[in-house]
C-alpha cells in the first residue's frame, strides 16, 4: 500500500503557466505483489480525526486484485481528515 499527499494544479487560461493548487489531499494506492495468490480489499480509512473511510461508487469495494493489479483511490476534498496522521 502507499499513500501519498499531493495537489492538483491548476493552469493560467490566458498564459498557460502554472497556478496556485488546491488544497492537499491524500490517494491511496494498493497493488497485489503475492506471487502465488489474489487478495481482496474489503476496507480502506484514514485514521485521523474524523476517521475517513474511502467509499466511492466508481471504485467499489470489496476488490478482488490479481497479480499486479492495482486499486486506487482518494477521500473526497470536503471528508479529508483535518488531523495529520503520523506517517507509518
């Protein structure tokens, strides 16, 4: 699993150069590296205050991954956690 704490940048219509960014979120990031096995993610959160869970329809879960797939997501803007958790 990885996670990672980026931004989306936007760009200047005018002079195409680069703008301001939003506001930092989170993505997670899952990928089968089992050798000999599929695995199943049936949960992914964010313990933080408030705990996040990530629930979006366009990425369900419970995942079934293969060999070398992978499974991504992000919690929406508004339900990002307002604490930092500690990295691990």
């Amino acid at each position: 699993m990885l996670v990672h704490e980026a931004v989306f940048l936007s760009r200047d219509p005018a002079t195409g150069s680069k703008t301001g960014g939003s506001a930092p979120q989170y993505f997670v990031k899952v990928t089968n590296l089992s050798e000999a096995r599929d695995i199943e993610i049936t949960h992914v959160w964010v313990d933080g205050k408030p705990q996040v869970h990530l629930m979006n329809p366009a990425r369900p879960l419970p995942a079934r991954l293969r060999q070398d797939e992978t499974w991504e997501n992000r919690p929406t803007p508004s339900s990002q956690p307002r604490d930092r958790p500690p990295a691990r």
